[in-house]
C-alpha cells in the first residue's frame, strides 16, 4: 500500500523532476506484535519475523548507495513492555548481533548501536562492541541500530557533553550553535536525515530522532514490519523522489 505524507511534507510536484535517491534513511519498525496477532500468533513471533525485513532493507539500501541506514529496534520506552516481550527482544538483540555480524562485515556494513547501552547487561554490551570495532572501517553503507534510544535522550545527552566540554574550558558558551550541538549527536558525521518511514500505519514519529527530522520528509505505510520489503521500500523512494525539498525556500527559488 502506498505510504501517506504528513500534513506537513512539502507537496509533490506537478511533473517528472531528477531529484537524487535519499542519502540517510530512518525506518520506525511498528508492527511487529499485531503481525503475529493477525496469524494467531503471540507478539514475539512477529519480533522474530521482522528479522527478514531488516535483511530486505539492507540489501536495498545497499543496492540503491543509500550511505546510512537507522533503524528504530529499541525505545527507551519500550522498558515498560511484558517483561517476557522485553526479555525475548533483549534474546533476539544477542541472536542478530551473533549471526548477523559477520554477515554485515561480509558486505562492506559499518555497524553502529545508538542509544543509551549503559542499561544492557555487560554481556549484551561487549558483543556490541565486538560488532562495532569488526565492521569499523566498512564504507558501503553505515546501518545505525537504536537500541534503547529517545530522542530526547539524544538531544539531552548532547547538551551534557556540550556542557562539560564549557566547564573543562574546551568551549565558550558562545561557541555552542548547531554546528558543535550536531558534532554531539549520536548520528554525528553521517549524512543529514533525508526520509523518515514509519511503518504499521501510525503516524507520529514517536520519541525517534527528533533533532534530525527538522527537514527530513515522512512516509507512513500501513504495511506492517515483517511484510516490509524491498518493493515497499522502493515506493518509499518513489515517494521521495517526487517531493519537492525546499528547507525555507518557495517552490520558485527551488525551481530556479
């Protein structure tokens, strides 16, 4: 089904316009438990099933030369979920990080874990750092994994090491603007967000990279996670490519 924009996402253009593949896409994974609701299934047998679908992604994503990928696998707020989904989530983290690691290297992926991984178990964390440190010097795509990540977290979280970097005396407070706030980012050094989907039909971007969606464009599809595929993916793309980007301008200076 084809993805419906936000009410505030520029409109599309009257006619055929070249406009360059999204450099930095951002994917919020929504669906999963109502999947397997659909199937008779528990909630967890969707989280399962969503693994192909981050497989379908990167793979896209790496055919098509999108540089960065950022996946929404783990809200801060996902903590207050039935202590057995959030346990069979933390079981399937460690699974993927087992198995998938190698794959990614394999293939050129630069794996990247963002969020606040102090609150995982030491274990969990080490095999993160492994994975990190293996596929450090891949270039042909960066996927960025956010596990246990808010967007609010990373706002708050960058003002604290902007604020520490004043009082050690590495910055004057006249030197804080967006440039040093978005060098503390947890996407620092990748390319600016350019579309943000959402998939499972709700329309809120939910708590998830709230400081690099100021231009992104949103895509929302009622297509629901496990059955996300390279297809659907693609009219994404399709989407965006039609849109016309204008970061303040009118459509007349875009057009120039």
């Amino acid at each position: 089904m084809l993805g419906k924009r936000s009410s505030a996402a520029p409109a599309k253009t009257d006619g055929p316009v070249d406009i360059p593949g999204p450099q930095h896409v951002a994917i919020i994974m929504d669906g999963n438990g109502r999947w397997a609701q659909k199937k008779g299934k528990i909630r967890t047998f969707g989280h399962k099933a969503g693994v192909e679908s981050v497989r379908a992604v990167v793979r896209f994503a790496r055919k098509n030369s999108i540089q960065s990928l950022t996946l929404f696998a783990f809200s801060s707020e996902n903590w207050k979920r039935p202590e057995e989904e959030v346990s069979v989530l933390m079981e399937l983290f460690n699974l993927v990080l087992n198995n998938e690691a190698k794959r990614l290297h394999k293939n050129g992926v630069r794996l990247k874990v963002i969020g606040d991984v102090s609150a995982f178990d030491d274990k969990l964390k080490e095999k993160i750092r492994k994975a990190e440190t293996m596929t450090s010097e891949n270039t042909d795509l960066v996927l960025n994994i956010a596990a246990n990540y808010g967007g609010r977290w990373d706002i708050v979280n960058a003002a604290q090491q902007l604020m520490e970097d004043v009082s050690t005396g590495k910055l004057a407070i006249s030197d804080i603007n967006e440039t040093t706030f978005d060098e503390r980012i947890s996407t620092a050094g990748l390319p600016e967000l350019d579309l943000l989907i959402r998939t499972g039909g709700e329309h809120r971007i939910s708590n998830f990279l709230l400081w690099q969606s100021a231009y992104a464009e949103l895509y929302f599809t009622d297509v629901l996670w496990p059955d996300f595929s390279e297809s659907v993916f693609q009219d994404a793309v399709d989407d965006y490519k039609q849109r016309q980007r204008r970061f303040g301008l009118t459509g007349e200076q875009v057009s120039v």
